[in-house]
C-alpha cells in the first residue's frame, strides 16, 4: 500500500510510471561490528525456526557470514561444561550470552520502504525494521522506483548501509511506456522487468487475457510473484484464477472470499458505492467474509484444497487492517509518541485523498463488522495453515496507524490469535517466508550452512511475543512498581552484530529532529485541540 494508491489500483495499466516520489536515501553505515573471521555465541536457548522446540544451552560459530556450527554444550540448570563447547582462539569474538534466546533473522513479507507522502527517510524505516529483528524485507511495488529499491539492495547486501536484505518486486505495467492490454504486451513486461533487475512482480488486477499471460510468463522465467486482489478487477479474477495461473502469494485477504460465493457471484455492494471513496471501500470489504461460504462447508473446502494442492502461500497481514475493528487501540499505540515521524502522523489523519485515511464517520458498526470478518478471516487462514498450507508474515506498515517493525510483531500476536502456536508464528516469519521468497537454503532458520541472519533477546518470545516489541511488555517489579522487559538485544544480519536497542534509539532522535524542525513536538489527536 502506498499513498493513493486506490488510484494506482485503477490505473496501473494507463500510468505504468510510479507517482511516488522517492524517500530520502539511507546514509552510509556506522553501526555494527563485524562479520568476524570466526564469532561464538554462547549459551543461548535456540528456536531455529523450523517448528521444533526450544533447546539450550547451544554454542554457534559463525565464520564471516555462515553459520558453521550449531553445538548443544549442557543441559539446563547445570554448569555448562567447558570441554563440550567450540574451542576459541586469541583472535576470535565471543558473545557470552548464557540465557537468552536465539531465532532466525525475521522475514516482513510485506514491507513498504515508505513515500513521500508519508516522509520517511529510508534511514528511519529501516532502522526500525532492524531493532525488531527484521532482516530480511519483500518491497511489494518498489514504490521508490526499482532503480531505488535496487540501488538500497545493492548496498545492503554489501553492508554498506543499516538496513535489512531487500527485495525488490516491481507493481506490474510500471516503466511501460503504454497501457499494457494484450498478452504479448504483457509477457514483453515481465521480460523486461526480469532484464531490469526486479525480483519479481507485485499485481493487483487486470483483465483475464493479461493475468493469465503476465503470471504464466513470469513464473516460467523464475521470477516470483505477489498480488492484492484489487476490488476493480476481483468479480473477474479471484485468488483462484491466480494461483492456477502460477501466482506465489496472495496479500491480504481479498480475492479469497470472492473464490468462496456461493450464492452470488459479486460482493454485495451498497448501491451507492464508489470505490474512491474508502470510507465505503473498506467498510463495505468488512462484510465480505460473511458473503463467503461458511467454514468446513462443501466450497469452504474444495477452494482451501484447490489451493493446497497448489502449493499456495497466503500472507494475511492481519495487522494492516486492524484499525478498522478497533480505531482507538491502533490510534493510541504507545509507540507513537516516541516513534511516529510528524509526517506520517499528518499521512494517517482523517483524509478523503491519502490513502488508508478513510475516517469519514467511522462507528462501532463499521468496528463489530470488522470484528466478525477477522473472526471468519483467521478461521481459515488457521485452519489452511492445519491443513500444510503455507502462510508467511507481513506488515505493509506505513499506513492506517501501523508503525515500521512494531507492526510486523503486531502481526505475530495477532497470528496468534488466529489460533498459531508460538512456534507456529516464529516459523510463518521465518522458514515459510524464506520458502516463499525462494531463498530457504540461504535464510529463515539457524542450520549449519546458512547466512548468520539472528534475534537475540533476554526474555522468552514464545511466552510473550510482546517482549518482541522495540518498547518491550510490561511486568511488576519487586518493588511493585510496573518495569519494562524485552525488546530485541541483538539483531545479527550476515554476521554483523547489531545493537537492536540503539538502532530503536536512532531512529527517536530522527523522529525529536523532525518535530523540533517542525515545531510539532506534541501528537494531536484528530478533531481535537488538546
């Protein structure tokens, strides 16, 4: 999602060129340590993110960039015994970190560098994805621009700028120079794209004929694909049709129900409708799960197996939309404060032209309808997810009150609450991303052989997902007064050893430099003056 991007919905074809203005570029790195020729980790409890249990205490060596060694040292409670551990020599990094907690490199599946409209440097945004533990980013529709979004790949890649491993996927038809209406126009797009660079394809609708050759043609090249079933294009081209097609992932969740009438064939819309206008757009998409098919049904069931058999990855980004069943919470976060950019404070203001502003007159209706499609919504994601379907983690934060990487471990809880056990979510972030992305031999869990992509913390992430938040969860302390625990430690991208708590620390001082800038050192709440 990006600023009016409803309008790129409608016109993606007729004005292939991104309207987004790029962000400020990331600066030249300065923090970090590392990689080390050779770097022990000692002592922690491992979740390697392949569904297994904890085990600990655990000794990893990691050579320059590689894991090269993954070694149970003891049991817990008892003193570890030194003879079992990885020997060390004079020259290489120890972290002794006896204790806390080890998972793989989190993978945001779904992850907007950020526009002008919202005016985020890429600094800002990527430092916040790194102190969550988020070190690898799908950018669906490289809204910067693929150059841009290549040119931030490059560097990260090299480490020559802090930020998380990057992929770029191109919004379908951007650089074309005309409207792109046949199938031969449309394989010659996804070529050209595949010439340029880009690591895939973002798609959100088009008619039939060029669905059907673009997705064909970029899966036969070896590119891979996402798409947001816009409602413009979906009464002609539901989830099903893309992934028979040879789609990758679906986002969100649109495209889904529509595959699931059962007694019409179009959402059942308000007859005044515009789909400009978000208020109803939104509203109105609240309603669609209960249109669907019910859960375990006959139809329930056959679209959920069409696409099991499909090898299909859904990546629900759950959190994007939970504004619309509880404003105030998604308002009231506590992170903005400290965290919101001034600008994307006024980017997430009641608006008719930004989008995801779309508080026209928003009441508890609107939020108890909400309420129940999520209800519907997690049912079957959950239940795809019991039947071995893949489903991976993204945040598509900058918008609709959800903030860069405390977003994305939004998105875990409420994984969560679909019904998730803890070391079902850790691995819908991890390995199930890194097999969407093609990237698993390289990334998504801590095996010997892979890049040492870590997130380290002190307090246990299966109890409390919240310890994952950059401000930590609360607990009582002995003096009865509330504390703070958690937030990430460590982040380790290819070696490199982060300090997640100062990476979160830069990124306050960029949001305080902009409001002093700005003289906007106070967030108002919308219709208010207090």
């Amino acid at each position: 999602m990006k600023k009016s991007i409803l309008v790129l919905f409608l016109t993606v074809l007729l004005f292939p060129v991104s309207p987004f203005a790029q962000v400020m570029p990331s600066p030249d790195r300065k923090e970090g340590e590392g990689p080390y020729d050779k770097l022990i980790i000692r002592g922690v409890t491992l979740v390697d993110g392949t569904g297994a249990p904890p085990i600990g205490p655990v000794d990893i060596v990691v050579e320059r960039n590689k894991i090269a060694e993954v070694r149970v040292v003891g049991y817990p409670g008892l003193p570890i015994k030194e003879e079992r551990r990885p020997k060390a020599g004079p020259n290489d990094k120890v972290m002794d970190l006896e204790g806390h907690y080890l998972l793989p490199g989190l993978i945001d599946m779904h992850g907007h560098i950020g526009g002008a409209g919202q005016g985020t440097p890429a600094e800002y945004v990527f430092k916040l994805w790194m102190a969550h533990g988020i070190t690898t980013v799908r950018d669906p529709s490289a809204g910067n621009g693929l150059n841009w979004v290549l040119e931030h790949k490059k560097k990260s890649a090299a480490n020559t700028i802090t930020a998380p491993r990057l992929l770029a996927y191109t919004s379908f038809g951007q650089g074309a120079t005309k409207p792109i209406t046949n199938a031969a126009e449309a394989k010659a797009w996804v070529n050209e794209n595949a010439k340029n660079g880009a690591d895939g394809v973002k798609f959100f609708g088009a008619k039939p004929e060029v669905m059907q050759a673009a997705l064909e043609e970029n899966k036969r090249i070896g590119l891979r694909s996402s798409m947001h079933h816009a409602q413009m294009d979906v009464a002609r081209w539901n989830v099903l049709n893309s992934a028979m097609a040879g789609l990758t992932t679906m986002e969100h969740w649109y495209g889904l129900p529509e595959a699931l009438l059962v007694d019409r064939t179009i959402q059942d819309y308000r007859l005044d409708y515009n789909y400009q206008n978000e208020q109803h757009r939104f509203a109105e998409a609240g309603k669609l799960w209960k249109q669907a098919a019910p859960p375990y049904s006959d139809h329930w069931n056959k679209v959920m197996q069409e696409l099991l058999d499909l090898d299909f990855t859904i990546d629900p980004t759950f959190n994007i939309y939970e504004a619309n069943r509880d404003l105030m919470r998604a308002r009231r976060a506590e992170w903005h404060e400290e965290y919101t950019l001034p600008s994307l404070w006024r980017f997430y203001k009641p608006s008719r032209e930004s989008h995801g502003s779309y508080w026209f007159d928003w009441t508890t209706e609107e939020e108890i309808q909400w309420k129940e499609n999520y209800r519907i919504w997690m049912t079957f994601i959950n239940e795809y997810k019991n039947r071995g379907g893949r489903v991976t983690a993204g945040s598509d934060s900058g918008f609709i009150y959800q903030l860069y990487g405390f977003a994305f471990i939004r998105e875990l809880e409420l994984l969560r609450e679909a019904g998730f056990h803890p070391l079902e979510v850790i691995r819908s972030a991890t390995m199930y991303a890194s097999e969407a992305l093609g990237m698993d031999k390289e990334i998504g869990t801590v095996e010997v052989g892979k890049l040492a992509d870590f997130v380290i913390l002190e307090e246990n992430p299966l109890q409390n997902l919240k310890v994952l938040y950059g401000t930590g969860a609360i607990r009582i302390g002995e003096d009865n007064e509330p504390i703070r625990v958690g937030g990430v430690k460590h982040t380790v991208k290819d070696g490199i050893v982060y300090d997640a708590k100062q990476l979160l620390e830069d990124a306050r001082v960029i949001v305080q430099q902009h409001k002093a800038r700005e003289d906007a050192m106070k967030l108002k709440q919308p219709g208010l003056d207090w």
